[in-house]
C-alpha cells in the first residue's frame, strides 16, 4: 500500500520529496505524486507535510 496524496490540499513546497527515504515521491506539475511500488509506508513524508495533504 501507499501513500495518498490530496491534490486540493498539496501546495507544492516538496518537503516529501526531499524526504522520502526510498525516492518514491516526485514532483509533477507542482504537486506531489507517490510511485505506489517503491513506497514503503513508511510515514517520513507524513510527519513532514505542512498542509497534511499526506495520508496512509
């Protein structure tokens, strides 16, 4: 399972991005998406998200 990402509530910053352990979320068209098979629900780009657009 991955991460979901709410692209209404996604403001771009890339905080998840630069903090993904496994490089499994991506910047495209100034929001955030998750590559479901290298997501390891992990929880890091939770913790760090500033708008929680970011959800299990």
């Amino acid at each position: 399972m991955a991460v979901k990402i709410d692209k209404d509530t996604c403001i771009g910053c890339g905080a998840c991005v630069d903090t993904c352990p496994v490089s499994a979320l991506s910047m495209v068209d100034d929001k955030a998406v998750c590559d479901e098979g290298a997501c390891i629900d992990c929880g890091a780009c939770i913790a760090v998200c500033p708008t929680s657009a970011i959800s299990e």
